[in-house]
C-alpha cells in the first residue's frame, strides 16, 4: 500500500507540477521550505528526549500552547520542535515558541517521511487535530515512535477516508497511542475510523484553556492609537475572512455608517497573502483603505472612515479586544465551515456567524445553547443584526457575557489531556506532572 500511495503521489504531483512552477515566482507559500518538504528537515542534536508536534498551518499553531507549557514543566528534559504545511503557520509557530525548532511537515511520500524522522529523530509525535498521513504513519511504525492526537477533530469525510486507508492498511493505527479528542462526537467519529476504542477519550478542547477572559490592554491600546479609534467609537470587526466576505462587510458598513456615523469597520482576512486582493475590491467600492503593516512602517494613525485592513499575522486577538462585535467568516457563503468563533467569545463581545460553521459543530452547540451567539443568512440580515447591537448595547453586553462563562466553564482539556498523555507513555516511564485530570472515555472504556 505505501508503494501505491507513493505511486498516487508522484502521478498526482506531476500533473500539479506546470501549475507549481507557475505559481513558484509568483508566491512565497509555494516556494517556502522546499527541501524541508523533501524530508530534508533540520538535522537535530543527539543527547536530549524530543517531542515533534504538527500544527498544519496558522490556525492550529497556537491550539497546543498550554500543553505544550506543561509538558516542558513535567518534562524539562526534553526538546519541543513543531512542524506545519504553510509559511504563515511557520512565522506564527515562531511567535509563539520562539525558542523552538520549526520546520515544514514533509511530504507524505515514504522517501521524505522516513528522511525527516531520521534527521529529526524524535522520541514521540503529537498530531494537532488530525493530521494523518498513512506513509508518515508507517514510518513512525516502523522507527517505533509512539504517535497522539490531540484536541482531535474529524469530519465525515475524513472519517471515511481513514476508515477505508485502516482498511487497506491494518496497521495504519499501530503507532497511534491515543486520541484526545475535543468532543464526545469527534470521540465517536476516530470510533468510526476503526481506531481501536481503548486509545480513545473525549478531552475537550484546548483551545478554550488557551483563550484569554480579557484583551491585552497594552495591545489594545496600541491598535487603538494606529488605527486612530477615540474611546467610545463602535468598532466591526471582520476576523478571519475568507473571499467575498470582506465586500460583503463593505457593504454593511455603508448601510450602517447611515445610523452610526462613527462606526468603523476593521477587517482581519484569514490569509494574509489575500490583502493586496481584498484591498483592491473594498477601494472599487469607493472606500479608503488603511494597511496595519504600512501604518506600523509610517507610526501615522490611520485616517477617519477608512477601512483599516489587517495585513498582519498575530493581531486578531487585539483587534477582538477593540471590538464592540464581531463578525467570524468562512462562515457566510459555501461552502464555508467556520473559523473559531471562541476568539471574540472569551473576550465578552458578541459573535456573528454565518450559517456555515461545519467544522464548529460543537462550539456552536455550545454558544447557542448560552444564547452567545447570532446566526445571520445574508447581508441584509448582518447589517441588521449589528444595528440591532450598535443601537443596545445591554443586550451586546449581555450576549457577550454569556460567551464569555460560557467558555469559562469549558476550561479544563490541558490537565486532562496530560494525565492521559503519561498514561499512554507517550514519554517513556517518567512520572507525571500530575495524574489526577482524566479524559472521559467513550463506549463503556475506563480511563
């Protein structure tokens, strides 16, 4: 089978190839960590243990961060190095875990994946969500590293996918010590990838352990300088906008700006590479733009009544904090899926989403069920819904403090996704920071 795949992969990757090289000059993404995508990964020192976590791109890299705290806590000794897929998952990683090794995942070819964990030669592998790719998979199989997922997540088209690959390749799952997954339906769903049901336990999501209850007040005071927001004004965030939203938001601001003359519209696209993009559609329609990258370059508060643009990776948080709602995208025009609509929940402000949050499933359940959040169809129903919070503050005042318990009570998945981590002796025989926090199991299993 991995010599099948290897085969799909080479004939795949030639057809892709006149479009690559198309793309290569055009791009930095395409051309960003070529040899560490050949398995040509950063040869690492012998003499210390080490852990290799996978964060696909910029949204996944900061899902570990308390975890990861922990684990350097329980085990000093050893080395944390993290992977991803794309270059702005790479700068963020950097960031966050600045004293860390990053690098980029290596292609699923067995060739490259074998090269990597050679030269890389970690003790054991941590998956951020999913991230499963069956030569990778083998080749930690075959170098006997032991392999956990963690806040696991899996779609129904990923769980066929997995469930057929276990098929084809019984001892896809052999390596996999555990699933921590982030929901009891996410737990169901590795169930019904064939993964063995005694590696299996509902967590919860890390990401709630990571998310702040308040803005950064030095943060939001220097965003409210650059983007020249006198206190009061009502700020519209847009936070992780995908193609066409952001037009979309455009034309919300402009009905809005009719009843809320100070209203300003903030706008953070989910890639940043979109911005020259997204900056060349909202000015066609009559609007000024405002850069973060060019203020910071020029120190010159933004103008009034521009569209400020985030072209900058690491700011939405602050720019959350700043907002008197927020809008989440990829969730607005199909076929979406969401993006982590949590963010702005923490802070206290009131989320808008769009109808298609598929990948959300259990945050939203969890948002709706607390009255934290409002679900909008269309333009119109955006823009009237954001008038409706502009123009009553105590109930955005109240939706936005039902998110915010709401996901104080949700807190909890790093302790229990530890204890379950050194259960499975994912780090050898060393003794746990702590082993009282257990993951609830799925299908009758103890923990």
């Amino acid at each position: 089978m991995t010599l099948i795949l290897d085969c799909i992969y080479i004939v795949a990757g030639a057809c892709l190839l006149p479009y690559w090289l198309w793309k290569l000059p055009q791009s930095r993404r395409y051309r960003a960590g070529i040899p560490q995508r050949l398995g040509f990964g950063p040869p690492m020192p012998a003499g210390c243990r080490r852990l290799w976590v996978h964060c696909a791109s910029v949204g996944e890299a900061s899902i570990p961060r308390s975890l990861v705290a922990r684990l350097r806590e329980c085990h000093p000794g050893w080395q944390v190095v993290f992977s991803t897929n794309t270059d702005t998952g790479a700068r963020r990683l950097r960031e966050l875990y600045p004293d860390c090794p990053v690098f980029f995942m290596p292609l699923d070819v067995s060739l490259c994946a074998r090269r990597a964990l050679r030269r890389v030669a970690p003790d054991a592998v941590l998956l951020v969500e999913l991230e499963v790719w069956p030569n990778f998979m083998d080749a930690c199989r075959a170098r006997g590293v032991p392999v956990g997922i963690i806040s696991g997540r899996i779609g129904r088209s990923s769980r066929r996918l997995l469930r057929t690959l276990s098929r084809l390749m019984p001892r896809l799952w052999e390596p996999l010590r555990l699933v921590c997954a982030r929901s009891p339906d996410d737990a169901q769903g590795f169930l019904g990838a064939n993964v063995p049901a005694d590696r299996v336990f509902d967590c919860g999501s890390l990401k709630y352990d990571n998310l702040p209850d308040e803005p950064d007040s030095g943060d939001e005071q220097r965003l409210r300088r650059l983007f020249n927001l006198p206190p009061g004004t009502p700020v519209v965030v847009g936070g992780s906008t995908h193609d066409g939203e952001e037009v979309l938001l455009a034309g919300v601001y402009r009905d809005l700006k009719r009843r809320h003359r100070d209203v300003q519209l903030v706008l953070a696209p989910r890639h940043v590479e979109r911005a020259d993009q997204v900056a060349a559609a909202i000015r066609a329609r009559g609007f000024t733009v405002s850069r973060k990258s060019e203020l910071d370059a020029s120190g010159t508060p933004a103008r009034r009544d521009d569209v400020i643009l985030v072209d900058t990776i690491g700011d939405l948080m602050a720019c959350y904090g700043l907002s008197t709602c927020a809008f989440v995208g990829r969730s607005l025009l199909p076929p979406g899926g969401g993006q982590n609509m949590m963010e702005p929940a923490a802070l206290g402000k009131p989320v808008l989403v769009g109808p298609y949050t598929r990948n959300f499933e259990p945050e939203m359940a969890l948002l709706r069920a607390a009255g934290a959040v409002i679900v909008v169809r269309s333009r119109a129903e955006l823009a009237g819904q954001i008038d409706m919070l502009l123009s009553d503050p105590r109930r955005a005042e109240r939706i936005g403090r039902a998110g915010q318990e709401t996901i104080a009570g949700s807190r909890g998945a790093t302790e229990r996704t530890l204890a379950r981590l050194s259960r499975a002796r994912l780090f050898g025989d060393e003794a746990a920071c702590r082993d009282d926090a257990q993951g609830r199991s799925v299908q009758g299993h103890p923990t």
